[in-house]
C-alpha cells in the first residue's frame, strides 16, 4: 500500500510543482 | 501583436475544473476498486500509470503532427502547439518514469530491469528531455525549425516502444490483462480524467507562448518561442 500512496502523492506533487511554475513564467512575461 | 485568444479565457476554466474533478473522481475509484488478489493493494498504481503513458503519447504524438504542420506553413502557432504539447507530455512520461519503479518493486523484486519495454521508453524521455535543452539554447526562428525537426525525428521511437513488448522477447509488461469490470471502468475513467487534464494543461502552457510572441512583435525578437527564463 505505501509505494502506491507514494506513486499517486508523487504524480499530485510534480504536477502542482508544473503548475506553479507555469503560472509564475506566464506572470513573469505578462509583467514586463 | 498577437493576444490571447477569448476563447482560451473560456474554455481554460472549464477544462481545468472538469478535469480536476474527474481525476479526483478517478483516484476516489482507484481507493475503492478491488484490491488484485497476486499483488496486493500496490496494483493500485496501475489506474495513473497507464493513463499517464498513453497521455504521454498522444501528446508526443500531438508534437510530431504539429511540428510537420510547423514546417509546411511557417507558422509559429504550430510552433507553439508542438512545445506546449512536448512539455506537458514530458511531465506525464517523468509520472510514468517514478511510478514504473514503485510498480516494479512489488511485482518484479527490482526498481529498474532492461527489458524492451522499460529500455524505449527510457530513450524516449532522454530524447524528449534533449528537446527542452535544445530548445531553450537557441534563438528565435532557428528555435523554431531545429525544435519542429527534433519533434518530428524523435516521434520515431513512439510506435517503438508501443509494440517493444510484441518485437523483442523477456518482456515482463503483459500482452493482455484480465481484469475485474470494476478494475477496467476505474482504468478508463482514469484514462479520461488524464486525457482532459492533458488538454488543460496544454492549453494553459499555450498562454507563455502566446505572451512569448507577444513581448518579441513588441520589440524583444530575441525573446520569440523563448517563454520564461530561456529568452536569450
């Protein structure tokens, strides 16, 4: 049971970090 | 200049709250789905795993066919497609690159094993991972043509690793799989919750190119297909 809790909090967690990071780019562009 | 399309202010929303809770939905299934009676509860990886492959595919897929349609016309919107597609695609071949592992722990007793299918589908992510670092170390329209025929080379390897477990033998991925109804609504829901979630997150990395291209018509040309901290 662990190594899938880890494989489905490992998915959430890369795509939050995408998320983030591509909503900070787009910010980034529209701010200059 | 070009300016984001109203359209993409609509649909973005929409897409994003349908495909969020239809992954929500899909993991709740997963938690409920019956537990393989072989393998345990750890089988339970399989409902973001596959999704998450065949979502890499299509968009890799989605790449190779913009990238085509790049070089026939020129026209940096394709570009743009191809990029976006490639990225978020990217992040779903890295999902299934950590899950394969935890999967292969339980079932195989190793976290990595050379068979074909594990072995393409590396080369596939070197390769795509080699797009982005191209990419980002060049300039404007050489960006474009280098990136649009590294997109259309590198699909050669998709139809490869789809039938890697057919072409070589010692393949430890299985031809068919039997599976409960239950398990096989769980894997397909799962499969459309991905799909949508795959289409959100394009249409949302479209929006950096679109700005991208904005900012180079305004007066920065270096910074065109150049999104972020890569514009040169």
């Amino acid at each position: 049971m662990t190594y899938a809790v880890i494989a489905y909090l490992i998915t959430i967690a890369l795509w939050f970090l995408w998320g983030v990071a591509t909503l900070r780019r787009e910010r980034s562009l529209r701010d200059d | 200049m070009p300016t984001i399309p109203r359209w993409f202010d609509r649909l973005g929303p929409i897409l994003w709250a349908a495909s969020l809770a239809l992954v929500a939905y899909s993991f709740w299934l997963a938690m409920r789905a019956p537990i393989e009676v072989q393998m345990g509860p750890v089988q339970k990886i399989v409902y973001v795993h596959v999704p998450s492959a065949i979502a890499t595919l299509i968009g890799f897929g989605i790449t190779f066919a913009a990238s085509i349609a790049y070089l026939a016309t020129k026209e940096w919107r394709w570009d743009a497609l191809a990029a976006s597609s490639c990225e978020v695609a990217m992040v779903s071949a890295t999902v299934v690159m950590i899950t394969g592992p935890l999967w292969a722990r339980s079932a195989w007793n190793t976290w990595w094993t050379w068979e074909p299918r594990l072995t393409t589908f590396l080369i596939l992510w070197i390769l795509y991972a080699g797009y982005h670092v191209v990419r980002a170390s060049l300039r404007s329209h050489a960006r474009r043509t280098v990136s649009a025929v590294m997109g259309i080379v590198f699909f050669v390897n998709l139809p490869i690793v789809w039938k890697s477990i057919e072409w070589w033998r010692g393949s430890l991925h299985p031809k068919n799989v039997t599976m409960t109804p239950e398990m096989r609504g769980t894997l397909l829901v799962g499969m459309a919750a991905w799909m949508l979630f795959y289409a959100a997150a394009t249409l949302q990395r479209l929006r950096i190119e679109w700005r991208a291209e904005a900012r180079a018509e305004a007066g920065n040309p270096d910074s065109a297909g150049a999104p972020g901290g890569a514009r040169a």
